[in-house]
C-alpha cells in the first residue's frame, strides 16, 4: 500500500483497502437486502455527487471533494444532474403556477 492516499485505518492503525471497503459496502447492500443496483464505493460517490448537485452544490467544490484528477468526471454529472432538472421541468412547467 506504500505510494497510496488511505481512505481509512483500522483501530490498530494498519490501512483498510479499497477491495476491503469495497466488500464491506456489497455486504451492506445484501443485508439491507438492496437488489438490482450495484453497490460499490463507486456507486456511492456517484450517487453522492448527484445528490450534491441537484441540492445545488457548486462543481468545483464537488471536485475537490471527490478528489478527482481533473473535471471531466464531475462534468459529466454535472449533465447529468441538466438531464434531471430539465425532466423536471417538463413535469412541472412554471407556467403551470400563473394559472
């Protein structure tokens, strides 16, 4: 593990890996008896991010908190969380409230 950022460590201070994390999360998954979505640390960050950006959290705070090396990612939520408030939109029109 010499050469990587830790994530966390144990209460005997040796580095938990990210195959660890990555098996406790799918254990948790089953155990909450979630089906049909992948559970993964990655799964959780997406799912944080758009979380983030639909609450209106600002791009370039999400990067760094994500730590990603360069913006594509994040931009790439960033359409998505478009995607989602341009479907909302559609469903509620503003033009709906003057009536």
């Amino acid at each position: 593990m010499a050469g990587q950022d830790l994530i966390s460590v144990t209460q005997t201070r040796n580095p938990v890996s990210p195959k660890t994390v990555q098996k406790a999360i799918q254990g948790y998954g089953r155990r909450a008896g979630i089906e049909g979505v992948r559970c993964s640390p990655h799964t959780f960050g997406h799912m944080f991010a758009t979380w983030w950006l639909r609450n209106g959290g600002d791009v370039f705070t999400l990067h760094r908190v994500l730590r990603h090396p360069s913006l594509e990612m994040v931009k790439r939520w960033l359409s998505l969380s478009t995607d989602d408030l341009q479907a909302a939109h559609r469903r509620w029109p503003p033009v709906d409230a003057l009536r």
